[in-house]
C-alpha cells in the first residue's frame, strides 16, 4: 500500500491521537494474531526486553537526561535523533526476525508510537544555519515551532520509513488477526501521520479571527480533509465495531483542539454519514451516530453566558450533574497526568474544598485522559490527596468529551462557578482561587 502522505503531533496533545489515535485500547502481550503457531526463544525474549525497557523514557539512561538538559537546540534534537532511530532499529529488527512471535503486534504498535519517530535530519547541518541553531528557546514559543520546521531533513529517508510503515501495516492486515486488532493498527498508522501533519502546522501562530477568520477556516479544512476522509473510509471498514465510535471521538478531540471552528462541521458530517448509509444498522455506525447526535446537542447549548450544562459518571460511580449543585460554587479542573502543575495544584484545591465545602464549595475534577490512564489517575489523585469525584473525560464509555466541547487546550485550565451555575473565573488557581471562593460565597463584603 503507498501512500504519498507526510505528516506528527508532538508533545501538544499527547494527545491524542496521542493518543487519540494511537490505540483503542491495551491488549495483552501473549496475544497472537499470525497464522502461525507463536514461538518463543531466548533472542526474541532478549530482543523484547530491550525495546520494552527503552519505550517508556526518553533518554536511555538517566545520566543522559541531565546531560540533555544542558544541550542547545541543535543538539537536542540530534540527541532525540539518535535516539528515536535506534528504537525504530530494534523494532524493525524484531519484526524481521521473529514475525510468529506472540508480541509481534505489540511491538508493530511500537514501531507506530510518537517515541519512535525521528526527524530524519541531515548529518550536517549546513553553516548558514548553525548561528540559528545554536541558541536555546523557551519551548512551545511560535520561534521554537519555526526553528523546528527550519531543520534540514533526509527527505528520501524518511519516505522510505514512511513507506516501510505502510507496507508493515498492509502485510498485518492481510493476516487472519481478529478485526479488533487491526482496527488498533489502522487507527495507529493513521495517528502517525497525523502527528506528522502537525509537525508541519504546529505553531504556525495563525490569527484564526478578524478579517482572515473565513480564509482560515478553509485551510484548515483543506489541509485535515485527507485524514477525515481516511478516518471515515477505516469507520466503514469497521463498522460492525461498537469500539470505532471511541476513534471518531479521539480524531474529533484533538481536531477540536486544532480547529475549533470546524468541529460543528465535522460532527455534523458524521451524521449524515451514518443516517441513509448502507451500514448504518451496524453497530459501530450506530455508536457514531449516537455521539454526533449527542455532540452537536450539547455544542448547541453552550452558551459561556448562561449555566453551565455538565453530567457523568465519576471514576468512584458518583453521578454528577451541575444543575443539582446550583445553589453551591463550584470548581471544575480540567487536568491531565502529563500536566505537573495541575498535579501540583491538588493539595491547594483540596485544603480550599475541606476549608469551605461546608459553606457550599464543590469541586469536580476533569481528566483528560482514556481508560488506559485510570490507574495512572487513581495514584495521582490518592498521593495528592484529592477527594473530589473525577472523571475519565476520554474514556471509552464518554460520548460528550467536555474538554472537546469547550476547546481544553493548555493546562491548567481551572473555572470557578458561581451559585448560579455560570462561569465567573477561567484561571481560578494558586493565591487567587481563596478570594474567589469567599467573593461568591458571600463571605466577603
């Protein structure tokens, strides 16, 4: 299968497809999906070992990471480079050469990962361009995002590791794999080409508003159309998957988070495709046409004027609905495990809930996280100490993500409202939120 498609996302939304996209949910490491008989044997087990223990860090070794702290940006990114290649080496060498092993998928979804993409840079860097290099910059400035797009590149090599993704990916699909897996795999190569369109697009610093708001908007839907039709086209494939329902929600998300303006549009596609479709008696056209519905509801009434509408089931099976806590302020924190300053926050939001909860202060946390996350969010909020009810907002039970629906897309986000249900404060945190909490509880004059 070839196609001439380039495209990453990085370390914004981690997410997206980070998830988003990258996988539909975990899946045991003796599973099999090969017509053969799987074999195990002391290389293979040796060969695994090796790029498992490599995946979960970014540097190799820990000595490493305070040295990469040091570096410049030039060399930080040939550090990453080293990096990244030596793990797509090893998987490609795992897949060669044990491909009836029984972690074979697994590690195909590595090969597929964020943590094993390189950039293909050139071995020298031109001299023209080292004086731009060679300073550092604060990372997620629009500068940073230009240096990044200015990095020379081996275009050829990295088309053939393009290609040799698309052609792992077809040969796993020819397979008798259940379809499960292999939705896992389509939705894992298409994330990656997702992340590598956003290397592209990311902190292009466009002024998406004003005169220019309607040129932009017809980028923007130009420039994501391929992957809209491609997640459609893997949604008709896999329809008779409830599950693929979870995939459209991951695509929207982290496209919501990109392109706001387009999300009306993209929900209202989905739609109509899963009204008068052949397939839409299957049950994952069902489930898309369920969530469209729903989505397109809520975006019609979200009004940042008005009481705010949120209702879910926590992670402890609390049932939460706003419009039951009129009367009270209440705290929403929208978070994710991959923001430390939200972690950090915790023991500040809960002595503020133990010190007025009985004033009528309440407290809802909004992970913005899978189910693949749970434990990860129980450890985080038990060490913290964190006893307001929290929910998954990307779970696979989710049909309404709030952090899609009102475009969550830095951290950390924390509003206060007030009694009324409506929202008084979009940065209620550190030294601020106590004031904020006594001023509409009418404990200050």
């Amino acid at each position: 299968m070839k196609m001439n498609l380039k495209l990453n996302l990085g370390a914004l939304l981690a997410p997206i497809f980070l998830l988003i996209v990258s996988c539909t949910e975990e899946l045991k490491s003796n599973s099999t999906e090969q017509a053969e008989v799987p074999v195990r044997n002391i290389q293979a087990e040796k060969a695994f070992k090796n790029i498992d223990t490599l995946k979960a860090y970014f540097c190799d070794y820990p000595e490493e990471c305070e040295r990469y702290k040091k570096l410049t940006f030039i060399k930080k990114r040939k550090f990453e480079e080293r990096v990244t290649k030596n793990r797509v080496r090893l998987a490609q060498n795992f897949l060669d050469s044990f491909p009836n092993d029984a972690r074979y998928f697994e590690v195909l979804r590595f090969f597929f990962n964020q943590n094993f993409e390189p950039r293909f840079l050139v071995e020298e860097i031109p001299d023209s361009l080292s004086m731009f290099f060679s300073k550092e910059i604060k990372y997620g400035t629009p500068e940073y995002f230009k240096r990044l797009r200015s990095l020379p590149i081996d275009v050829k090599a990295q088309d053939e590791w393009l290609n040799q993704g698309y052609e792992l990916a077809e040969k796993f699909l020819q397979t008798n794999a259940p379809l499960e897996k292999k939705l896992i795999i389509e939705m894992a190569i298409l994330g990656r080409d997702f992340r590598q369109a956003l290397r592209i697009y990311k902190g292009l610093n466009i002024q998406k508003k004003g005169l220019e708001a309607r040129y932009w908007k017809e980028f923007d839907k130009f420039y994501w159309e391929f992957l809209r039709l491609r997640i459609i086209s893997i949604a008709e494939k896999y329809s008779e998957l409830e599950v693929i329902a979870n995939n459209i929600e991951q695509f929207m998300s982290v496209t919501s988070q990109l392109t706001p303006h387009l999300k009306e549009e993209y929900w209202e596609g989905f739609l109509s495709l899963t009204e008068g479709h052949p397939l839409s008696k299957n049950a994952g056209f069902k489930a898309i046409h369920e969530m469209a519905k729903k989505n397109l509801e809520a975006l019609e009434h979200v009004d940042y004027n008005k009481p705010l509408d949120i209702s879910f089931t926590a992670v402890d099976g609390t049932k939460i609905n706003l419009a039951d806590l009129r009367g009270k302020v209440v705290l929403i924190d929208f978070w994710t495990i991959r923001c430390p300053p939200c972690i950090k926050e915790m023991p500040h939001i809960q002595a503020m809930y133990e010190k007025y909860r009985d004033q009528g202060f309440e407290v809802i946390g909004l992970a913005g996280n899978g189910d693949e996350s749970k434990d990860r969010v129980l450890e985080i909020i038990k060490k913290q100490g964190a006893t307001w009810p929290q929910r998954l907002d990307k779970g696979k039970d989710v049909i309404v993500s709030y952090h899609s629906l009102f475009n969550i897309n830095s951290y950390p986000t924390v509003w206060l409202l007030n009694k009324e249900g409506i929202i008084v404060d979009k940065n209620a945190r550190g030294i601020r939120l106590e004031p904020l909490i006594r001023l509409h509880l009418g404990l200050e004059n």
